[in-house]
C-alpha cells in the first residue's frame, strides 16, 4: 500500500538543495502532523507559516486565498472615533429616507432600487463620518465612485444635511419638470453632486483606477500635487463579472497605486439570484485581486460571531464556512435555528457540541444578522487598514445582506434588486427597528412620511461637523473659475494653410505635425495630455518619444535597444505621453480622467487620445457615453478612417460606420476633414470652444471626433475667401468650381455639385476633371468636413420653426443657389452623408462603403464599392441623365469605357 505522506521527489524542482538533509527533516515534521492531528492542522499550520514568510519580507508564492473570516481580528480592530451611536442615528434616517423616496416615487412607475443602499448603509456612512475628504481643502479632496444602485442613499444623506429638499426626494427619476433627481450618478444632469458616472457596470472600476493613476500623472508632471487624495470605488459583487471591472488590475498593483481602495459590497446577490450559488464569490475575488497583487482585507462577520470562534477549537467552525456555497448562506438567511441547526451545524461532530452551547436566539442573530459590512467598527478597521497600507492598491471584501433592515420579505430574496416599496406596515416595522420618532399619525393615506430630526439637530450638527473636519461635503463636483487657457500661437495651425506643395501628406501625419508644434507652446503645451493605445508608430508619433517621454512611476530602468537611434523609446517618471499597451478601455479611462481635470482638480488638461477609428467607438462606445456624462473634453482622433484607406488589413479593420455611432452621442462633435488645414482649423476652433472663450450658447462640456486618414495624398493650400474658416467648423464650404479649378467648362454646360468627406474628396476632385474633361460636365466640389453637424444644426433649426422662430438650416443656407443636383460621396456608408439629405432643396444622392471591408489595394476596393473617381462619374451622370441633362445613353456609355 502506497503512504500517502510518503516524499515524492519533484520532477519539476530545478533549484539545487544546499542541505537535502534539513529539507527532509522539514518534510518529516508535516508528515508527522499530518498524521499525527490530521491534514487539516497540517494545513492550517502551513498557510500560518506562509503568512508569517511573507510578513517578514521572505520571497514566497503568495496565499491566494485565506480562511473564510475577518482579516482584522476583533482585538486588532482599532476603536472608532467619534459617537457611534450618533452615527448610528444619522444612518437610520438615511436607511428610512432612501427607502422612502423610491416607495413614494413607485406610484408613477418611475422604479428604484432599494436593496442596495440597504445592504451597503455602513460602507458609505462610515467612509463619510471619517475618511472621505472634500473639495474645499484643497480643490480637490478625494474621488468617489459611489455604486449607482445606491444612489437613493446618497441623496437621502443629501436631504439630511440640507442639500436637499423633500421636493427634491418626490422628484427622484423624474427630471423633465426642472426639479428632479437622476436615478443614478449622472454629472451631466446633477453637476453640483455627482462627479463620476458608475451605472454602466464595469466602468466604475476601470475608471477609478486610471483615475488613481492619472492623479499620480499629474504630480509626477508638475501640474498639481493630489498626492492627498484618495480614489474610493464601491462596487457590487455582481459587477466583478464585467469584463472591464478587473481588466487593469494588474495595472493597478505593477503601479503601486496605494491611493486606490477597491470597496466591495458582498452581499452575494446579483440582480437574479446569487453571484456564485454553487461557489463563493468571496472566495474567487480574494484569489483574484491577490493573483494580481492587491492588499485585501476581508470583512466577513460581525462581533456576535465572535463567541463561535472562541468555541472552534478544532476549525471545523472555519472549515464549514469555506465549504458551505453562497446560495446556501442566502438560504440560511431565511430559515429558522432549527433547519440551521441541522444544516450547518449537523454537518460535523465537533460543530454538534458546539451547537449545544447555543442558543436560538444566538445562532440567529449570527445568521440572521451579523455581518461585518453592517458594523461601523468592522468596516471602520478596514478602511483604516486600507489606508495605513502602502506600495499596492487595496480592495475591501465586505460581507452584507442585500436588503438589511428592509424586513423579511426583502432580506436576502432573490427578487429583491427588482422590489421597489414596502408596505405601510413594513414601514412600521422598518421604524419600531431603527428606533425612529415616526408617529402613526404622519403616514397620511397610506403615504410613507419622510423623516428629519430638524435643521438644528444634534444629528445635523454632528453630520456637519464631520463633514467639515474632512473638507466640507461629498459627493461633490465642483466647477472651478478657471481662466481660459490662452491659444497658442497661430502659427503652428497657419502653418498648413499654404499645403504641402509636392509632398504628399497623410491628415493622419497633419495632426501629428500639428501636435508637435502645440505641445511645444510655452503657456499650454505642457496641458497636452498624448494617449495612445501601443499604436504610435503606427500614426507615426514616435517622435514624440524622446521629446515628451512616456510615463512610468518608475521612470527607465534598464537601457533602450534603440537607444544610439534619434528617436528612441524614452520612458520618464515626468513622462507626457501615456502609452497604455493594447488596451482601448484603458485608454480611453485615460481619457475620461484628464479630460476631466479641469473639475476633478481645477486643472485643465487637453488630452488627445488617437486609435484604429475602428477599434475606437465600436469597442469603447459605453465609454464615450460615460465621457459624455462626466462633461469631459478633448480629443479623440479615429485614424486609418474609411472603409479603404487601410490597404491590406480588411474586414475587421475597415472602418465605414463610427460617424455613424459618434452620432448618436450627444456630447460628440464629429468631423470628418479632407486636408491638412482643415484639422488644423478644427483644432484650432475646439481648443477655444473648449478651453478658451465659448461663445455666447456654446457648451464647452464636448469633445471633439476628428477622423484622419493614412493615405499619402497632395494637401492643397487653403481657398482664399470669407467665411472658409466658418464653413469648416460648421460643416460644409464650397472648395472650388469647375472655373476656379481652371477647368473652363463650356457655355451652359450641365452642372453638378459634388459633396466629398475626408479621404473621398481626392476622389471626387479626379471625377471633377473627368467629367469636365470627357463628359463636359461642370462640377463643383464642396468639402464636408461634418455630416453630423450639419443634421444638428439643421434640427435645431426645425425646431426652433416649431417655437415660431425663423431660421434656415447651414446647409440649405450653403447650398444655396448652387446650379444642379447635389451627389455626396464618402469612405464611409452612405446612412453618413445621408444625414442631411431632408435638408437638401436640390435633387440629392449619395455613394458610400456599405458592407464589410476587403483586403485589397485602394484602388480596388473603392471599384469593388463604387466610391473611386470613375464610379462617380457613371453616378453623376445618372444624376444628371434623370433630370434630362445628359443622354441616358451616356450612363452606359461611361460603364462600359470605366469597365463598372
């Protein structure tokens, strides 16, 4: 028979054993335990060992996961400042009111989520009686992504401190009167509160930590020391599922972001059922963050579990929690001592005696109740702990119950994250419970009261002191009275208005020139924030590299291959560029935190983040929409734009549709510009928008979507003229005519306006000459740098009809006069420059790329789409043939000589 303690050399061992005597006699002595009192104290005595190793500096594996309890002992637990039960008053009224709000509101059908805030009470209510800090210290103070679910808390907690009305509460998710409150954190629609958008889960997490990162950006930059400050992320076990929620975690630790705390509310429900029903989510998110080199703490059970510990001489207490899964903790929740009685304890001899020891009462209240997200000490040891800790991030695993202090019906019911009131009864309960002065008498037709100890109560008094020795309230957004970034020199944007003679010149590469001479302003190029998702030599930015350095807190270590080379890989502590690897949800997290800075710290900062435009919005487009919310402004480039522009690459990198979902952001100014001046203008114009003097009904809360292209193409100069520069920025000017482009039609020679974006209008310029030179056709060209916001302007104008106000839409204004139909022709589908088609008084049609992309030459993938110079030239003249302009037999004529 084999001994199952028996030695087995390891085939896998390749460190040489300088004394295998000593080793085996190690060995010896765990067989010999193991033995002698079981694997189990084996065990324990090993992950003793491990954990005394690494205390003490020892370079070992780490545990991955530990025992299923508190990592704080009670007797390690420091004592919480302050008058506990005062705190426990004011939480009461935030419990009572949050609850309120979304009953009262539940009779317009408007929903809520109660059961979060429930569940989660203390994390906030600690975190915002001792450690999280206001803005009015230094501008500042720390960042809070507060779980969306739980917003009725944070208002309630507003109510109380008298940011709030009870008008506001009754207004809860109902906003279009003026006077309402967003279900959720939407700065863009509570700009004086909410700072960060979290609902779309996932996001939250991801941008705290490129957050947490950025503040470290800025002080290692100069720009403004927020080494204070301390980024609080709150987040649901449920939401750990996302994708995007451990996406940077490693990030976070390879950074050593200690000014980063992961709080985690385990309340082992999603919106469903349980997290993990057969498993323990607790569990799998320790081994998790531990893998990826996060501190964590667990904050599991609460004091009454204290005694049971003291019982569990043998663990098996502690090894029955490690087993028991969570959908069965859930049930326990639920059901009597009996069935616990039963269930858990009768699992195990030793865990039979200790049962006896117990009484019903006891062993509900431990499973019932008792759980360390629902004691202010508990939670108020790990948040300390938390920030005592230094060189990793932290994450909080704090064990609730979804629906605490909701009654029977709520606590720990699968369907509880969809049950929006509670009944008048429950309420009283809720009341009796949280030792509330509710009277009877306030419940008016069965309408729940809103509760308020009174503006100057003790309560109050106490709530607002606190919050003033941290730094005055939070949530808080701030709009700071930032002066206006002065423009840079016009110089380097006039530098492209001559063209670029016999060179040809991709726009891709314009914007990148652009950027260099702009980064190198003395008032504001130091603001300029490079973003980029490990494509720089791509977009051809690895110029950039020396000059302006990439970021890492660790600055360069080791020596660069390329370093006898001009433009070698610098990276520096002071770095400027943000090189963030294959990543565009990390990018543009970046993204979102820079542009951003302007509130977040009263820094402006212009943040350009440039990517494969299709990899851009179609992967990140919740992201955009998060930017959006959070008011940010700058850049985002979409280069290698058009569904043919990018040679060889094919279907999965041919872009013909992010105008199409950069449309339908609200916040997003797209553009789409043909020549080197026109990014330049653009620029120009949103750098003023955003960072300058906003005219008179401009929003500067936008950010821009420039499209460029990498196809090495003649930039012309720009057309001398009034009001270019107007039409650039609005979205369409006329580039030449058939005479000014010297190619003297004849008299009364059929006319044609031809509409080209970005790429296209190099195409559009050579079906200008053919129809001129062998078709006799007169063509106009027109550059439409911005499909979309023509559409904008020109809904605006309809509306502003339906208020009886006269207005005419820019492009009917543009287009005016102008001789014969009008054909729009654009690398993208045609649903892009068919935007405007309503808005045409001209006979209008349209080419575009619909379809997937191709891997092919340009030439033949704009033939196989029907968008080269020849293909416009047969549609032109179908254009032209229709309104009896030209014979229909020319059509096919032209077909036939362009071989379509």
């Amino acid at each position: 028979m084999t001994d199952p303690y028996a030695i087995q050399p390891s085939e896998l061992d390749q460190l040489p054993d300088r004394d295998p005597e000593e080793t085996a006699e190690w060995q010896a002595s765990l067989d010999a335990v193991a033995k002698a009192a079981g694997p189990h104290r084996a065990a324990y005595l090993m992950r003793r060992t491990l954990e005394r190793a690494e205390g003490n500096g020892i370079a070992l594996p780490k545990l991955l996961e530990t025992d299923y309890v508190n990592t704080i002992p009670t007797a390690a637990e420091p004592g919480v400042p302050g008058d506990e039960a005062m705190e426990s008053r004011i939480t009461a009224w935030n419990r009572w009111n949050a609850a309120a709000m979304v009953s009262r509101g539940s009779k317009h059908g408007v929903g809520g989520h109660i059961a979060t805030f429930a569940s989660a009470a203390w994390l906030y209510e600690t975190g915002f009686n001792h450690f999280f800090h206001g803005k009015e210290a230094d501008g500042s103070g720390d960042q809070l992504y507060i779980q969306g679910h739980a917003s009725p808390g944070i208002y309630a907690r507003a109510f109380l401190d008298g940011r709030l009305t009870e008008a506001h509460l009754d207004n809860f998710r109902q906003e279009a009167g003026g006077n309402g409150l967003p279900s959720y954190p939407h700065p863009r629609r509570l700009p004086w509160l909410w700072e960060f958008p979290t609902v779309s889960m996932g996001l939250g997490p991801l941008s705290a930590i490129y957050q947490a990162r950025f503040n470290r950006y800025l002080t290692a930059r100069g720009i403004k020391d927020v080494s204070s400050s301390h980024v609080w992320a709150f987040l649901g076990d449920g939401e750990m599922d996302e994708p995007e929620s451990t996406a940077a975690l490693a990030l976070a630790s390879r950074e050593g972001l200690d000014n980063l705390t992961f709080v985690i509310n385990c309340n082992l429900q999603r919106l469903d059922g349980p997290v993990r029903a057969n498993f323990k989510i607790v569990q799998e998110l320790e081994a998790q963050f531990r893998g990826a080199g996060w501190n964590v703490v667990k904050t599991l059970w609460g004091t009454a579990w204290d005694e049971l510990f003291a019982l569990d001489t043998t663990g098996a207490l502690v090894r029955r929690l490690r087993e028991v899964p969570d959908a069965q903790v859930q049930t326990y929740q639920t059901r009597d001592a009996a069935y616990i009685r039963e269930d858990f304890f009768g699992k195990d001899p030793a865990l039979v005696e200790m049962a006896k020891l117990l009484s019903d009462d006891k062993i509900l209240e431990c499973f019932h109740l008792s759980r360390g997200g629902h004691e202010a000490r508990k939670v108020y040891a790990a948040y300390k702990a938390a920030l005592d800790h230094k060189d990793t991030p932290t994450v909080i695993l704090a064990q609730t119950v979804k629906g605490f202090t909701l009654g029977e019906g709520f606590a720990s019911k699968n369907a509880n994250h969809q049950m929006k009131k509670l009944t008048v009864d429950e309420f009283k309960k809720m009341r009796d419970l949280l030792e509330l002065p509710i009277s009877d008498s306030q419940f008016v037709d069965g309408q729940v009261p809103y509760g308020h100890p009174g503006a100057d109560s003790p309560e109050v008094r106490y709530l607002q002191e606190r919050r003033a020795a941290l730094g005055g309230p939070a949530p808080a957004r701030r709009t700071h009275a930032l002066a206006p970034l002065p423009a840079p020199a016009d110089k380097a944007f006039a530098s492209f208005d001559k063209g670029s003679g016999t060179q040809n010149l991709a726009t891709t590469m314009a914007f990148v020139r652009l950027i260099k001479d702009l980064v190198r302003d003395k008032e504001t190029g130091r603001r300029w924030v490079p973003i980029v998702p490990d494509e720089a030599r791509t977009f051809g930015m690895e110029s950039l590299f020396p000059s302006l350095g990439i970021y890492s807190p660790k600055g360069q270590t080791y020596e660069p291959v390329d370093r006898d080379q001009l433009m070698y890989y610098k990276e520096a502590k002071n770095g400027q560029i943000l090189n963030e690897g294959i990543t565009e949800a990390g990018s543009m997290a970046d993204f979102i935190a820079a542009s951003t800075a302007y509130s977040t710290h009263g820094e402006a900062m212009i943040p350009f983040y440039i990517f494969y435009s299709m990899f851009g919005w179609q992967r990140t487009a919740d992201q955009m929409w998060q930017l959006g919310d959070q008011l940010g402004r700058g850049f985002l480039v979409g280069a290698t734009a058009g569904r043919t522009t990018l040679t060889g690459e094919g279907l999965q990198h041919a872009d013909g549709h992010s105008p199409v979902i950069a449309a339908t952001n609200p916040a997003a100014l797209t553009y789409d510009p043909a020549f080197a001046y026109e990014v330049a203008t653009i620029v120009k114009d949103g750098l003023r928008r955003m960072y300058g003097e906003a005219a008179p009904g401009e929003d500067p809360n936008v950010f821009y979507y420039l499209t460029v292209y990498n196809e090495p193409l003649p930039q012309p100069a720009k057309p001398a003229g009034l009001g270019i520069d107007e039409g650039i920025v609005k979205g369409l000017y006329r580039f030449n005519t058939a005479e000014s482009a010297g190619l003297s039609p004849v008299a009364n020679a059929p006319r044609i306006q031809l509409l080209g974006s970005g790429t296209a209008i190099h195409w559009v310029i050579e079906a200008q000459k053919l129809l001129a030179q062998e078709w006799g056709i007169a063509a106009d060209v027109w550059s439409a740098t911005s499909w979309t916001e023509l559409r904008r302007d020109a809904l605006e104008a309809d509306a502003a009809l339906l208020r009886g106000e006269e207005r005419v839409p820019y492009v009917r204004q543009a287009l005016h006069g102008a001789e014969g139909p009008v054909l729009a022709v654009s690398d993208y589908m045609r649903q892009v420059p068919d935007q405007i088609a309503q808005w045409v008084d001209q006979d209008y049609s349209s080419l575009g790329a619909d379809g997937f992309g191709l891997s092919d030459t340009r030439e033949a993938a704009r033939r196989h789409f029907g968008v080269d110079a020849r293909s416009i030239v047969v549609a032109a003249l179908a254009q032209l043939a229709r309104r009896g302009e030209v014979k229909a037999t020319a059509v096919k004529e032209a077909r036939e000589k362009y071989g379509l």
